[in-house]
C-alpha cells in the first residue's frame, strides 16, 4: 500500500513538508553576504549543491524573497560557509527572521573575517568558505535559484588530507524534515565499477 497526493490538491505547507522530509539529507549552504547599507547578514539555506565544475558554480535557493537574495541582487557577491556540527546552534539561530538592520554575526556572535575577492565576510571558524560573485539568477515559483561563481576557496588546514578536505574532520551538518538535523553517522567507501569491468564484478 502507498499514500498517494495530488500536489496540486495540497497547499503550500503540505508541499514543503512532503518535499523537505523526503529530499533529505540536505547540505547547508550558510550564506554571508552584505546589504547596501552595509549590514552584514549571514543565513542557513538547505536547497543547495553544485551546477557546474568547469567553471566552478554552486547554486542555493531562496524560499521567498529573503535578505540573503536581496543582498546578492544588490551586490552580486556572497560567500558559501560551510555548515559544521560544532557550529549547530548558531547555524540555528542565524535562521531567525531578525530584521535587515541587524546583522546575525552580532545578534548571535558569529565570528567573522575578511574575504580575499569579495566584500561579503567569511564566517571565521567555518573549516570552507567559498567566495562567489553572481552568476545568474533563475526564478521558479515562489522561489529564486542563485547561482554564483566560485572565486576562491579557503580551506582550514586541520581540516586537509594533504589537498583533499577529509569529510570526518569536516563533520558535516545536514537538514532533515521538520525541525531535524543530521549529522555525519557512518561513512562507507565503494569505488564505482566501469563498464569494462562490469563482468568481471560479479
């Protein structure tokens, strides 16, 4: 048996529920960025991954016109921070609607610093940061793809396997449904198989 629905027959709500506690788990894409009146503002946002390698893209979505995308229309920058397990609760609180004029690196005491290419700052103990200028924008629904071009990565050391970020020192964060997070839990290595090695794989 299966629960069948018409999303056509729901409303908003029900959709967003069904949609975020069945794409899961979802990385989050804690985005710095600048107003033009200078407020720094900083928000966690889980519709995130990357577009394109060559050049470098990553994408978020805004749910809702919200001040990281007005931000990004007014500046065309923003920084990716890496969401980390240890920073869980203030990841939370910086999601609080608080109003344009206050900046959450304040409000919460998120510690900041000066990025190399672009004005918005680096939240200073995320482990990545990635610093983009705006590619594009692509508006669907009630919501807005951001899509920025990556123009520098900084990366901690401690978090580096010689030049590869080592995904147990990351200790990643993820959104779940509801009010859930995830965190990294067990990590499996399986190398894929080619096709020229399809028969031999049993």
């Amino acid at each position: 048996m299966r629960t069948e629905l018409d999303p056509d027959q729901l409303d908003r709500t029900a959709v967003y529920r069904l949609l975020t506690s069945t794409v899961v788990p979802r990385p989050i894409a804690w985005v710095s960025t600048v107003s033009a009146d200078g407020v720094d503002n900083l928000a966690p946002h889980s519709f995130f991954t990357i577009s394109s390698v060559t050049p470098p893209i990553v994408q978020f979505t805004s749910v809702g016109r919200k001040d990281s995308l007005r931000n990004v229309e007014t500046t065309g920058q923003f920084v990716i921070n890496f969401a980390p397990e240890p920073l869980l609760e203030e990841i939370n609180k910086t999601a609080t609607d608080f109003p344009q004029q206050v900046s959450e690196f304040d409000a919460v005491g998120v510690r900041r610093e000066a990025s190399a290419r672009v004005t918005a700052p680096r939240v200073a103990d995320s482990p990545v940061a990635l610093e983009c200028e705006l590619h594009s924008t692509l508006p669907l629904g009630d919501c807005t793809v951001v899509f920025g071009r990556v123009v520098r990565f900084a990366i901690d050391d401690t978090v580096l396997d010689r030049d590869h970020p080592e995904v147990t020192r990351l200790r990643p964060l993820t959104r779940l449904g509801k009010d859930e997070w995830g965190t990294l839990g067990d990590v499996r290595e399986l190398r894929r198989i080619r096709y020229a090695d399809w028969s031999a794989s049993g």
